[in-house]
C-alpha cells in the first residue's frame, strides 16, 4: 500500500526543541503535515519525531521520503 501525496514539496515548519510531533504518513490527515487520526483502520501510522534543536525543519509532504519525517527531495521523482 502507497501513501496518499499530500503535495509534492516539503512543509516548511518551525518545531520545538524536545517536544514531540507526530508526522502524518499515509497522506490522509488534513493538519498536514501532521497525523490527525486518518490512517486508522490502514496499515500507516505516524511517525514521531523529536527535534534537538528548535528551528525551521522541512517535513515530507509526498509522503515518499527515505528519511522520515524529513524532506530527503524523493518529490523530484514522482
């Protein structure tokens, strides 16, 4: 089964250092990039992340990447 592309670039946001966020994988959620509960019942579930340094991260909108939950550029090639 194939995640649902979200969009085909990365999603620019400002995380917090040590505090948890929950990367939206099947593409379904519509708090994007951010699981909202819409892969229940699929085989996806979120992926948690959390950051070490607080700053801008670029989160994977495709849904593709190899390095989740981190844009890796995987978009170019859909």
């Amino acid at each position: 089964m194939k995640p649902n592309i979200a969009q085909k670039s990365p999603f620019a946001v400002d995380l917090e250092s040590g505090k948890t966020y929950y990367w939206c994988a099947c593409g379904q959620s519509k708090k994007q990039p951010f699981c909202d509960g819409s892969h229940k019942g699929t085989a996806f579930a979120p992926v948690a992340y959390t950051p070490t340094k607080t700053g801008k991260y670029y989160l994977c909108g495709c849904k593709h990447t190899n390095t989740p939950p981190l844009c890796d550029g995987t978009h170019t090639k859909l």
